[in-house]
C-alpha cells in the first residue's frame, strides 16, 4: 500500500512539473496579433480599402482624394460603361 502512494505521489510531482514548464513556454499573450472587423470603406475612387494596424484604422484610399473631379467619371467616358 505505502508503494502504490508513493508512485501516486510521484504521478502527482510529475504531472505538475510538466505543467509548470509548458506555462513558463508558452508563448505570451503579449504579442498575439489583432484581429479587426472585415469591414471596407468606399474611397472616392470607387476602389475599398479595409482595416490595418494594430489599432485596426481603415487605410488611406489610393487615387483621387478630393478636387473637382473626386468621385465623377473621367472625361470623354460614359458611366455605367
């Protein structure tokens, strides 16, 4: 009876020594990534852009942001086309 403790208690260190080394590994949680909504904006170009960053910010829109022509068919085009 007193072997069949002593193995259990040794089951017991052992199990726990395991576990205490795969948390000392264990990768942190302080570098795990951000996951941002997959929601896109509609740029003045017609062209989407989606979030980035680890504050998960839409990205700036390439092409044409502002001026006269911004968000209208170029010259000479028929639109729809």
């Amino acid at each position: 009876m007193r072997t069949l403790f002593i193995i259990v208690v040794g089951l017991i260190i052992a199990l726990g020594g395991v576990i205490a080394y795969q948390a000392a590994t264990w990768p942190s949680n302080t570098q795990a990534s951000t996951i941002c909504p997959m929601d896109a904006r509609l740029c003045p170009d017609g062209s989407y852009v989606g979030r980035v960053g680890p504050d998960c910010q839409f990205a700036e829109c390439s092409g044409n942001l502002g001026g006269s022509n911004s968000g209208a068919p170029a010259p000479n085009t028929v639109a729809g086309k």
